[in-house]
C-alpha cells in the first residue's frame, strides 16, 4: 500500500481544520441564532456548550482518527474489540458517511446561492443587468447550474489530495475570510444603526431565553465543529503523531468559537443598519429575520441603499460566504472520498468523481422537490443525526476502547500527558458526562 497522505505541517492542519469548522454555521447561523435567542444570553450558553462539550466529542474524533489513520468507517470497526462492537462501528461509521454527505448535498445549495450573488456583484459591477438579475432570480436553473459549479469546485480541491488539494487551499483562503470579515466589520460600525444592532448582538435580553437554547445551542456547536459524521475525524488521521492532540483540538475549537463571534458584530450590526436604511427586519410575529431572507433580502437591500460602494461590499460579502462555505464543502466531501479510497480500489480521482456526482444526484432531487425535501434534510442530519452520532462517538471512545490505548494514542504527541488536567478529567467526562448531557438536551428538545 502506498503511504498514506497527511497534513504538511500544524499550521496546515488548524488551517483546514478551521477551514472545516468556520462555514456558513459560523457567519450565517451563530449571529442570527444569538439574535433570535435573547442576545449575550446565547452567546455565554454557547461558549459554555462548545468548551464542556464539543471540544471533548473533537477529542474523541481526533483521538479515534489519528490513531486508525483511517476513515471514519475503517477506524471505527478497528478499533472493536469483539463481532458485535465491529458491527456497531461499521453501522455508526456507514451512517457518518451517509450524513456528511447528506449535509453536503444541502449545503451546496446554499453554497451555489452565496455563487449566484457573488456573481450578480460581478455582473452589476460589468454593467451586465440582465445577466446579474437572473443570477438573483430563484430559479431551477439558476440553482441546478450553480450547485453544480460549487460542487465542481469542491470535487476538484478533493481529488488533488490532502497535501495538494485541502490543506493548500484552507491555507491560502482562510487568511482572506479573516481579511475581508474585519474589513467588512469596519465598514459597517462606521455606518448609522450598526450602535443598536451591537445593542442587540451584546446586552442579554433575559426575556428571550427559552427552554429551547440548550438544543439551539448545542446543535450550533455541534454543526460548527463539524462533529459527529467523521469530518474531524479523518482530518485527524492525516495528523502527524509528534502533534499534541488536545492542544491542536482546543486550538480549533477556540478559533471557530472567536470567528462566530466576531461574525456577530458584522451581522447583526448589518441587519440594524439596513432598518435605519428602511429594510424591513422583523417579520409577521414580531421576530428578527434569520433564515435565507436575511442574507438574500435584507442584506441585499442594505448594499443597493449603499451606492456605488455598495456593489463593492457586496461582492466582498459574497466571496466571504463563498470561501466559508468552500472550505467547508471539501471536509465533507472527504468523508465519503476517504471511505472509498480505503475501503476499494477507488483511486481518489475516480472516487471524487463517482460520489461527487451522486451527490449532485441528490441536490438535484432536492432541487426538484424543494419545499418537501429541504427542510427534513436538514433537519434529519443536523438535528437528529449529528448529535446522535456524536453520542455514539463518545461511547465508543468511552466504553469500548480501552483507556491504555487512549493514553498511548495521546502520549504521542504529548509525553506528559498524564500528569495534565486533561487526562484527569476528559477519559471520564467523554465516558459518562458527554453522553447524559447530550442524551438529556436532546430527549428534552425533541420533546419539548
Ligand atoms: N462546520 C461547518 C459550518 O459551520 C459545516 C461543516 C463542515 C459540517 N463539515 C461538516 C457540518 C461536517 C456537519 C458535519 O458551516
């Protein structure tokens, strides 16, 4: 077999990491989110979650990765210790593979719809008015081609490897996500409104804290750190064994947490200063607008107010979003990539281009049946899925692996490790703590 593929280098595994976990969750979810969940108050729950929680569930997958240097499938039933723990990794493993490309099927489609504005700023900025207002047009054939050509670009960053392919390409994007989102943020305090719009985004507003924030809460985390479907996972088998995990792990974990947040100030600032440019912003009950109307309406109608420079920051927003989503499509297309690679004689090109182009099948059908399958697929994989899968995750590193083995995997990169904090405490916690917290906040929110 010939030697497997890994990271280059730390930098470059935080940079695709981060690259993995900073997307649309980041920039879009997590400041509307916080403004539809009482302000500060969602912020504070959430750190809390993303610390005590998801940091230890990306241990586990980190840990689990690094130590199979094998897809998420192929490590699970690895590290079995008997015929029914195998099937079960097999069954957890097949069904992370399944939903990560279930989410990736979706998130092209908003992936393609950040494209298509992205394009119409290009086209505005050409004088090419006909062309710009189909690209904002909702079409089914506006959606088909641009889902397409976002997964085309995602298939081509995948099929030229770790090296070449994913880690070259979250290195060279994530500085300029981060130079645009602080320009963008400078911009827009600068503007009228944006002070209220911090307001909202900063003071807690105990009023609109609801039982529901913990689940809200949660799955945010979970979905930003790109946990449960085996992302992080495999990320983690292209680790070098001198790199300490749980600094890399909580590196990550801080990195995603401070872009969420500093996206806040950028979008809900945003949304305030296009009320005071007239922009409609709450809707028929009385609550903040949050979902695709936010970004393809209200923000829109913000940049058309602003003039000429609005064509300009809109074009920088869009390219934002398309570089968040961009590195973040390809951690999800790795999943089923590496599965094939490892588990038949697919080599990588072939098998980008086979599962690449099944899941385009499956964006296409939600496409063709938008208002009945959009939704429940989101819903099915991030809601239900992903923290159930997590769970699982946690009880495999938990209860079937055995605690010398993970002491071993994580002396590795880190001699000392059991005299640390985190050895004294994370084997239990991702053994009982993880499991009933998860456990609780989902019974709660499914039946609540
Ligand atoms: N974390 C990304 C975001 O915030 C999305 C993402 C990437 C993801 N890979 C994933 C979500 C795997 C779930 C599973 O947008």
């Amino acid at each position: 077999m010939a030697s497997r593929e890994q990271f280059s280098s730390k930098t470059g595994f935080i940079m695709a990491a981060a690259g993995s976990a900073i997307g649309l969750g980041n920039i879009w979810g997590f400041p509307t989110q916080t403004a539809s969940n009482g302000g500060a108050a969602f912020v504070l729950v959430y750190f809390i979650l993303a610390f005590c929680l998801a940091y230890p569930a990306l241990m586990a997958e980190l840990i689990i990765g690094r130590h199979a240097r094998a897809n998420v499938f192929t490590a699970l039933r690895g590290i079995a210790t008997g015929p029914f723990t195998r099937f079960l990794g097999g069954f957890v493993g097949g069904y992370g593979v399944l939903v990560a490309s279930l989410i990736l099927s979706f998130y092209a489609i908003v992936a393609g719809w950040m494209l298509a504005y992205l394009g119409e700023a290009i086209a505005r900025l050409l004088g090419m008015d006909q062309l710009a207002g189909w690209l904002i047009s909702f079409g089914f054939e506006r959606n088909m081609l641009l889902m397409g050509l976002f997964m085309m670009l995602t298939m081509a960053i995948i099929a030229k490897g770790i090296e070449g392919g994913i880690e070259k390409w979250s290195t060279r994007l994530m500085p300029m996500l981060l130079i645009i989102l602080i320009a963008l943020i400078g911009y827009v305090l600068t503007q009228s409104g944006a002070q209220e719009g911090l307001r909202v985004y900063l003071l807690p507003d105990l009023s609109q804290v609801r039982p529901v924030l913990i689940l809200d809460a949660m799955g945010q985390a979970f979905f930003s750190l790109s946990l449960g479907v085996g992302t992080m996972l495999v990320y983690g088998s292209y680790l070098d064994e001198k790199e300490s995990l749980p600094k890399l792990g909580a590196a990550v974990t801080l990195v995603d947490a401070g872009i969420a947040f500093i996206a806040g100030l950028l979008i809900i600032p945003a949304i305030y200063v296009a009320k005071e440019h007239g922009a409609t912003i709450f809707n028929d009950s009385g609550e903040l607008i949050a979902g695709p109307d936010l970004i393809f309406q209200v923000l829109p109608a913000l940049f058309n107010s602003m003039g000429e420079v609005g064509v300009l920051v809109a074009l920088a927003f869009f390219v934002l979003m398309s570089i968040a989503s961009l590195t973040s499509s390809i951690s999800m297309l790795e999943v089923p990539v590496s599965f094939a690679t490892e588990e038949t004689k697919a080599s990588r090109k072939q098998a980008t281009l086979i599962i690449g182009l099944l899941i385009f099948c499956v964006s296409s059908l939600i496409l063709s049946y938008f208002e009945q399958l959009f939704s429940l697929v989101i819903d099915l994989t991030t809601v239900y899925s992903q923290p159930l899968l997590g769970l699982l995750l946690c009880v495999f590193v938990g209860w079937i692996w055995h605690r010398d083995n993970l002491l071993q995997e994580l002396s590795k990169g880190h001699p000392t490790i059991s005299e640390t904090w985190f050895w004294k405490i994370w084997p239990s916690y991702v053994k009982i703590f993880c499991p009933i917290l998860i456990l609780a906040t989902f019974v709660q929110g499914v039946i609540g």
